[in-house]
C-alpha cells in the first residue's frame, strides 16, 4: 500500500459521504502529520455516517467494529479505517469503554480522543481544520497534552501513557507537565496493558526515530522500571574506562540508541538489550569485567522478548545478535572456515550494523568492523556456503554407516572446503579416511 495511494482513497471516501449528505473529515494522527508536513502513516476518517450507511455506500466493506461504528474501506491494496462520531461511557478495564454513543457533534468525538494534536480534523476538499481543544497550537510549540484531564484520559486506556511518550519521541516534543505528571502518579498501572500492546509500542519507540529520548522518558516516568526492569538496572552498572569512557552500561546504551538510523525491529532490539547481561554479571577482579555477559544477556533477551510475546523469528534473530555480539574481537585471528561461518549467520547486516554501533559509541575502534565488513562485501553466498563435496549418501557409499560420526565427519570436510584446501569429492573422501575410523571399525592406522 502506498500512502498516496490510501489518501486517495481517503478523499474519495469523503467526497461520497458529503455527497449523500453526510459529514467528513480526515481525524487524528494523519492531519497531525499533515500539518507538520510530514507523510501520514495511514489514513483515519471521520463521519457522522452510521457504520450500516458506511457499509452501504462502499460495497465491500468490512464491519470490523460494529459496537464502535469502525468500517474498513478497502481499495486497490488500500485500507481507510472510517469511524462513527462517538461519546465514550465509562472504561472499567483500563482499555475499551463499556459502551458507547454515536453522535453528529464532530466536537463530542474529539473530546474522547487521547491528545490534542491527535485530535484534529481536516476537510480535504477545503482544507479547512477544526480544533476544539488547541492542538494547532501545541503543534506550534511542539507539546503532547492530554485532551481534558489527563489522569482521567490516562485511566481510560493505560496504554495512551506509552503513546504520550512514543509521539513526543518520534515528534521531538515536549509532554506538557500536568500530562507527564499524571504518567508519573498513574504508571504502575501500565502492568494492567496486555503484552502484545505493550509490544507494539516498545517496538514503535524503538524504530520510528528518537528512541534515545523515549526510553530516557520511559525511565523518567517510572514506566521503564515495571516493563523492562532489566533494562532499568543499568544504570549505575559502571564499565572499564579504557574501553568504555563515555560512562556507565546505561549510558552507553542509550547513545546507541541514538545513533540509530531507520533500523529493523530486530537491530533496535539488539542495541536495546545486547549488554542486558552486563548488570547480573559485574564483578571487580584485576579491572570492572562482566564474565560471560554475552551468553548471558541472549538468554535474558529471550525471556524478555518472550514476556512480551514477539514473534519466535524475531527472538530468534535478537538471540543471535545479542550471543555473537562480542566476537568480532576474535576476527583478525579466526581461521577462514570459522570466519566465513560467522559471516553467514543470518542478516548478517544487522550484526555488522550493531557492532558498528558499539564501537562507535566507545573506544571508536572500527578496526575489527571494517576488516569484517570488508571481506563480508567481498564474498558472494557460494563462497561463504560452497555446494557440499561430500554428503551423506557419499560417505554411506564409502561404506560408513550413518551414526553420530556422521556430523563430524561432514563438518572437516566442508572446514577444509572453506579454508579451500579441497576442490573434489575425492578429495572430500580421502581427508574422511585420513581422520576417521574406517568403515569397518577397524583402528586406524597411525600416520593415516
């Protein structure tokens, strides 16, 4: 789907409710980002239709919300979500209202929104806004406010203390201080938040830019410590100067963050949580040293990520990232096979990516990166995973019998492949006879 292509669609939708007599508007995050002349990320309307008269001026729409009037438009691989004008009646779980209102007030609609700057609405045709509660002038002075009372916009879907911190990332905003006192006051109640939500907006943080600031936020409203305590413990987690002189784990790795540029979800949680191992194994021996902290913290960002119910490709990825993270120490000295089996873990990018990054944002050595990252440029797929010489049907017509040795015995050839001391499947074969027992059982003979 492309944005132009959604927003044509969404201007189409109002151009056919006006012409049957209805109300339409653009509403929310999309004229927010209009306005500040960013690219909206999808498109929301807004209509005093009712969800059956949405249904019936777009055949093919899908009711998706009936009890909130939300109707899917869909179009040529686009989708538009258009929404009744609605009053909400009281929420009792901290998420959805119990019931509510479809009115023809747009201004009823807005004032059960979360911020002001999400609640604004825009006549394309006219390119007239209607604000009801001044989000063009917290826009202005860049400023996520609640709309109303912010404790009460807050105890009607705890998540809305995640968005507040995620737009004022994302934006560069400041959040107004009767706003983020109320996330202050209310944040343990963010526990409350199903893990899949809480998941989609750590991700957010994360990726959509300024995902220093958001955590540096999530810290300073008490949010951090009751969704990720992991991360909230390193502060304070000192590291050897000589290799980390910008300061503590925390610090580290919240200029890490910031050197993030458009990443994927799996790199930013790497950077997130590839030293999450190093506060539960500090210790003072001849220096500040953090043994095993690697190991550690892939197991650590397992639980983590499992907590918070992420995808199993995406925990595997940040499992590899964060355990293999350490080992372009050793690159200078790997012997070729082992080199170019690390160099094919998989979107080995992200590892070189993170590497860089940690680097970067320490001692500035990108010896061990650029050496890597060189030869990773300068070998194709075939060279790094060559075609086997041998497989198992040759060492079963060689006359061994499939076993344990099996595994072995293919790994040394394909070693020797890789370091390309072997060319031919005899050559695979002979180096077979040379290490390993023959397929009669008999010992081999010495010098063989």
């Amino acid at each position: 789907m492309t944005d132009s292509t959604a927003a044509g669609l969404a201007n189409d939708i109002i151009a056919r409710l006006k012409r049957h007599g209805h109300q339409g508007y653009l509403a929310g995050g999309c004229v927010r980002d209009l306005l500040l002349e960013r690219q909206p990320q999808d498109y929301d309307v807004a209509t005093d239709a009712r969800p059956e008269q949405v249904v019936c001026l777009f055949p093919g729409a899908r009711l998706v919300g009936a009890h909130f009037g939300v109707v899917i438009v869909h179009s040529d691989s686009a989708d538009v979500e258009v929404a009744t004008f609605r009053s909400d009646h009281s929420y009792l779980d901290g998420r959805r209202p119990e019931a509510v209102e479809f009115e023809t007030d747009p201004r009823q609609d807005v004032l059960r929104r979360d911020f002001t700057i999400n609640g604004l609405l825009l006549d394309p045709e006219t390119r007239e806004v209607l604000d009801f509660v001044g989000g063009r002038d917290d826009l202005k002075v860049g400023l996520v406010r609640a709309i109303g009372d912010p404790a009460v916009r807050f105890g009607e879907d705890h998540l809305r203390m995640l968005r507040a911190i995620r737009f004022a990332a994302r934006l560069g905003f400041e959040i107004e201080p009767q706003t983020f006192a109320a996330i202050q006051r209310l944040h343990p109640k963010i526990a409350a938040i199903s893990a899949e939500r809480t998941r989609d907006e750590l991700a957010r943080i994360l990726t959509e830019g300024g995902a220093r600031r958001g955590f540096e936020l999530l810290d300073a409203s008490g949010l951090l410590a009751v969704l990720l305590p992991e991360i909230a413990a390193m502060k304070g987690v000192a590291q050897p100067p000589e290799f980390h002189p910008e300061g503590d784990v925390w610090i580290h790795t919240m200029m890490m963050l910031e050197g993030l540029r458009q990443p994927t979800e799996t790199l930013a949680l790497a950077v997130l949580l590839h030293d999450v191992g190093k506060p539960p194994t500090f210790r003072i021996a001849d220096r500040i040293r953090f043994d095993e902290h690697a190991e550690v913290g892939a197991r650590m960002a397992v639980d983590i990520l499992t907590r918070l119910r992420f995808p199993g490709d995406t925990i595997r990825q940040v499992e590899a990232l964060v355990a293999n993270h350490l080992r372009f120490k050793d690159v200078h000295r790997m012997r070729e096979s082992t080199l170019k089996r690390f160099m094919r873990l998989d979107r080995f990018e992200e590892h070189l990516e993170l590497h860089r990054l940690d680097c970067s944002m320490s001692h500035r050595m990108l010896d061990n990166y650029e050496f890597t990252k060189r030869r990773f440029d300068e070998a194709p797929v075939e060279v790094l995973k060559p075609k086997p010489l041998v497989t198992g049907d040759d060492l079963i017509a060689a006359g061994y019998v499939p076993g344990p040795s099996f595994g072995a015995m293919l790994r040394a050839v394909e070693d020797a492949q890789l370091e390309g001391t072997l060319e031919t499947k005899e050559d695979g074969l002979t180096l077979v006879r040379a290490r390993f027992d023959p397929p009669d059982g008999r010992e081999r003979q010495a010098g063989l």
